[in-house]
C-alpha cells in the first residue's frame, strides 16, 4: 500500500512540476501516473547500473554526478511514456532536481509518522 501511496505522490508532483519546467510537460494526470511508475522501475533496475559504471567519476565529483544520471533516468523515461515530453537536458535537468528535493521533502514527514 505504501508503494502505492508514493507512486501516486510522485506522480502529483511531477504533475504539478510539468506545469512550472518549461520544456517538461505531461498531458494527463494518468500519464503522470505512469511517469512516476516507470520511474520507479528505472530507478530499480537502470540507475544501479548507470551509478555502477560511472562510479569513478561519481567518486571524483563527491557525489554531484548523480545529478546526472537523475537527469538521463528523467531523459529515458519520456522515452518510454507517450505523453511525457522533455525538451533537453537542461529542463529534464531542474525537472529532476525539483522533484528529488520535493518528494524527499513530502516523505520526510511520512517517517515522522511512522516512529
């Protein structure tokens, strides 16, 4: 249930964000749904392996690297999601940004609650 809860949170505020990014725009809040979905597959499956190959320079930049890979797992999913568009690396760039800060923020509170 929590998976579900998360989903649906993330695909909120990629909704929301898509509407603020230019360059980033989802047609429907059911795209969003799919776009917070496939994200999470990609961030299961892909992004420990693109971490795992690219992990020197992620080593020699302490860490700002990730942004990067972010941004391609961001790139990679409005490939697959008919409905989502990204215009480039610089708006699938801030779109990742501003969606790992906000949904660290939102789920920041949801541990609250649980202790």
């Amino acid at each position: 249930m929590n998976f579900i809860i998360r989903i649906l949170v993330v695909a909120a505020l990629a909704y929301i964000l898509a509407n603020f990014i230019p360059g980033v725009s989802i047609n429907t809040y059911g795209t969003a749904i799919l776009v917070a979905l496939v994200l999470s597959i990609l961030d299961f499956v892909v992004k420990p392996v693109l971490i795992f190959l690219t992990l020197p320079i992620t080593i020699l930049t302490l860490g700002i690297f990730l942004l990067v890979i972010n941004t391609l797992i961001i790139l990679i999913d409005s490939k697959f999601v008919h409905g989502f568009k990204v215009e480039g690396f610089w708006p699938a760039f801030w779109f990742s940004l501003c969606l790992s800060i906000l949904s660290s923020f939102v789920f920041s509170f949801d541990k609250k609650a649980d202790a």
